[in-house]
C-alpha cells in the first residue's frame, strides 16, 4: 500500500487546512511554526470518516511573555465533526519536549505536515533526540496500551478501532526495547518488527476491515490478536538509559525563535 492510500489527504483538506491556520495568526496575532496531521490518519489507520486532528506549535509576540500572570498557553478550535484543529505554545511546547513528551514527539515525526517553518523546526527535532528519554517514552505506551486494553477490548465483540489503540503503543514499546531509538509515528514502520507471519496476516484483515468501516464499526473478538497483547503487556521491562541534557539549550533555542518568529 502507498503512503497516500496509507495517510489520505485531499488538496481540499489542506487548503482549509491552511485556511485556519491563517484564520489563527491573525485573530491571535500568532505565529505557527508547525502543522501537523495527528491520530489514525497520521498512524495509517484512517476509517472511511475520521476526522482530521491537526496540530501545531506557535510563538507568541515577545509582550506575551512579560506578564506576572501566567496567560493561557493552549490555542484551542474544535470546528465540526471533521476537522478538529489545536495548538501548543512554544515555551509550553519546549516544557514538554524537556520531559521527553510522546505526543509532541509524535507530531514531530508525522508524515502529514501542513506547514513548517524550517529554520525552528530543524533545532526543534534536533532537541527532541537530545532529550528523548527511552524510559518515559516505554512509561507513556504501555501504559496506555494497558488502559485502552482494560477499557475497550474486554467483550465479545469490540470496535475495529480499539484494537489499533493497543497495537499502536505495544509495537512503539517493542521499538524501544530492541534498542531502535525514537519510535515512529506510523503504525506500518512500527510493525516492521513482527515477523510473525500469522499474526501479520491477522493485523492485515483488520486492517483492511477498519479502513473500508465507519469508526463506529464492531466485529468480534480476535483470538490471535489477544493472545498477543496479553503476552507483549506482560513482557519484563529491561534496563533503559536515563536523559541528562542541559536544559540552557531550550533556553536559547527559546530566545532565537521568539526573536526571529514573533
């Protein structure tokens, strides 16, 4: 399968896509950095109507900064059942990226990108590999793999769906204890670590069931692909480096950007 049957996107979209991003900067007077697609169509998991989750790091004017009252750093704009748009400030964005946050990594690595401002998004990823933290990350998917295994996968019949929400997080955790590094966004690199034939051959027929459903679409259980879970999810953790960085480098990261961008 193609990376755009895997990760559709239509000129449509993304010009309305773009649309309300410049809607953004000018009513809050904001610069946005960088755009990205998140969640099943990022993943490569879409069904025939998910939404549309983009995401984006913006800066501030340099007044902003200068209050005594921390002012809100979250740019929210839910507009409809399809498209669904939310943003992060840049100092907020760089807190996260210090604790080696797995969402804003995964924006980082998204193989939909709306816009990007090169020159602050190159240091920007260059930080996220400094500060990456093998441990917070595994942390992170497990236990979300664990919470979404106990909340959606436990009756006879489940949603196609949630099976991907506890397949996605498992397959970033066995990214992390083979020692690969940062895991990737998209479920398709992630699952180039199976070689279980069998169990690539059942991840493909729901696969295929998802992407040809509605979100809402139900089937029954999956023996194999429990079997599974449940073997990955009680897996023993292994010895993982711990991050030491200097946090001076967000800093003047922080600094350049403000002065450049705002």
């Amino acid at each position: 399968m193609q990376k755009d049957e895997r990760h559709p996107l239509s000129d449509a979209m993304r010009a309305r896509v773009l649309q309300e991003l410049d809607r953004i900067e000018r009513e809050r007077n904001v610069t946005v950095l960088y755009a990205c697609e998140s969640g099943s169509r990022a993943w490569g998991f879409a069904s025939t109507d998910s939404d549309y989750d983009v995401r984006f790091v913006y800066v501030e004017k340099p007044d902003w900064f200068m209050q005594v009252d921390a002012p809100r750093d979250v740019i929210e704009r839910p507009l409809d059942d399809e498209l669904d748009v939310s943003g992060w400030e840049l100092r907020k964005t760089l807190g996260l990226l210090r604790k080696s946050n797995p969402t804003l990594l995964e924006w980082l690595d998204s193989p939909l990108v709306y816009r990007q401002h090169v020159e602050a998004t190159q240091p920007l990823r260059a930080l996220a590999e400094t500060f990456y933290s093998p441990s917070a990350a595994r942390s992170h998917y497990l236990s979300m793999a664990k919470k979404n295994f106990r909340g959606y996968l436990q009756c006879d019949t489940v949603r196609f769906k949630k099976y991907f929400y506890v397949l996605r997080p498992l397959l970033a955790v066995r990214w992390i204890d083979l020692g690969l590094g940062r895991p990737p966004m998209t479920f398709a690199d992630l699952l180039s670590t199976v070689d279980d034939a069998q169990l690539l051959d059942e991840v493909a027929t729901l696969l295929a069931l998802k992407r040809n459903a509605g979100e809402a679409a139900y089937g029954p259980r999956r023996p194999a692909l429990h079997a599974y879970i449940q073997a990955e999810l009680e897996r023993s953790v292994p010895g993982l480096p711990r991050t030491h960085a200097d946090s001076q480098q967000l800093d003047q990261y922080l600094r350049d950007t403000v002065k450049r961008f705002a």
